[in-house]
C-alpha cells in the first residue's frame, strides 16, 4: 500500500542483463556477440525500480551512466547496492548529475562490508573536494526494509559463492543478483512470490555463480508464474535460441526489459 492507502503503481526495469563482461564480448566473433537481435546486446546487470517519479536503482556498474540515459532516468532517489564487485559498482561516479541537479547526497544502501570497499575504492568521494560526487552511505543488512514510495524492500541474504550479498523482495517480486545457493530462511520469504528474477550465468555454472539448471531448479523451487534470467554470459547463446530451449513460465532477460510488481 502507498500513500493514503492507494496503491502506487510499482515497476522494475532491467536496464543491464549480462555477467560482467557485457555482450558482446570484446573480440569475440561467436554467434551471440554477432547477433543482430538488440536482445543479444547486454549491459552489465542492473535495474531500476520505479513508482511515479520515484526512481531507486539498483547497483551502479561501468554501463550506470549509459543505463540513466537509455531509461532517461533524471531524478534518482537512491541506490541500493547487491555487493562490492566491479561490475556492480565501477559507475558510482556518474551519480554526480543527480547529486548537482537534486542537491543531495546520493543515499546509498548496503552491507557494511561494502560500505568499507567503497571507502577505499571511491576514497576521494569522502573528501571535500569540488565536484566529487557525494554519497550518503546506510549501512543494512539482511532482514532489513529499505523506505521506497511509500512501499518497502525486504532485504534478503543471497550466498554469491562462500561471499553474502544483498537480493530483495517488493510486494511479490524478489531480484537476486549472482546467485549460488539461497539459504533456507530466504526461500522461506520467497512463499507466495510471483515474480522472481534470478540470475543464470551459463552452462556449466562456477563457484560463484548458478548454471542453467541450478537456476531452473530455484525457479521450480520457489514456483513463481513467472522467472526472468539475469546476468547472462554470451556462453548461454542468441537470446532466441536460449529462449526456446527453456520451460514455460522461463523468461531470458533482456535491457530495457519492464516488469510489473505485482
Ligand atoms: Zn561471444
Ligand atoms: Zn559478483
Ligand atoms: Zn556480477
């Protein structure tokens, strides 16, 4: 419910749906990087949640710039951060726009542990120098509700390999970037889901990241109408071909791709 007990119309938009690479690949010549279907063109993973004019996004990797201007996304009330990988953060020096425009400090939400990286990795935003881009970093963690248009985000714990990392839940829609397993009182906050957007690396799957079919067997698992893929290697092959290869209520992930929160 939002404001007033009306209830806001909630969106998710995936502004990025490949690993941290991108597709394509730089100098790979292998049927997905050569596709033409823009679908085969992936931005590093990254989506933005929406109400109105309210805008969070969530993470902030080397396409965040790219990203704001292909959604034309022009006030941004903040970001929520997954983890500390580059993929998920190396663009956190684009927010400056918003915070020049907006006049604030842009809030950022994560774990402690990922407010301790950013202190090193973006030391100069801490310092008072002209025109760096200022963040207001809130420390979370896993169990926490993060304030959105009047709604809330339920932090969930995700197991990205041995590293623990941020997902989330809105209403019945839940976001769990670079997944290896979820832990058993996460898939108890995930009954009664509709939505689940969940990453899927490639064939065979690495110690940090779910394969094909580890990913299929959460999405039985959890038993949402609808699963959409996310953070996608060129390895899973053209959009079209993948898509076929999957189950009904199976959806590839695409940029630009617009969810409705149930
Ligand atoms: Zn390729
Ligand atoms: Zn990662
Ligand atoms: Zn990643």
């Amino acid at each position: 419910m939002g404001v007033g007990g009306k209830t806001i119309a909630l969106q998710l938009r995936l502004l990025g749906t490949a690993t941290s690479q991108g597709v394509p690949v730089i100098g790979c010549h292998c049927a997905t990087c050569r596709s033409r279907d823009p679908r085969d063109k992936r931005l590093r993973t990254s989506a933005v949640l929406s109400a109105g004019t309210a805008n969070l996004n969530i993470d902030a990797g080397p396409d965040f710039r790219t990203q704001m201007l292909r959604a034309r996304v022009e006030c941004l009330d903040g970001i929520l951060l997954t983890h500390e990988h580059n993929d998920h953060t190396a663009g956190l020096d684009d927010v400056r726009p918003f915070c020049f425009m907006q006049e604030i400090d842009m809030p950022v939400w994560c774990l402690p542990r990922v407010a301790s990286d950013l202190k090193e990795r973006f030391a100069y935003t801490f310092t008072n120098y002209p025109g760096v881009p200022r963040l207001d970093v809130r420390e979370v963690a896993f169990g926490d509700a993060v304030p959105f248009a009047g709604e809330e985000l339920r932090l969930l714990r995700v197991n990205h390999g041995k590293l623990p990392i941020v997902g989330f839940r809105i209403r019945d829609l839940a976001y769990l970037t670079d997944v290896k397993t979820l832990p058993a009182e996460t898939l108890e906050q995930l009954t009664g889901l509709k939505t689940l957007v969940i990453s899927c690396l490639n064939h065979q799957g690495t110690h940090s990241h779910l394969s094909v079919e580890e990913s299929l067997g959460y999405a039985r698992q959890i038993g949402a109408a609808r699963t959409v893929l996310i953070h996608m290697s060129h390895r899973l092959g053209p959009h079209a071909e993948f898509q076929e290869s999957l189950p009904p209520g199976i959806e590839v992930g695409y940029d630009g791709m617009l969810l409705d929160i149930p």
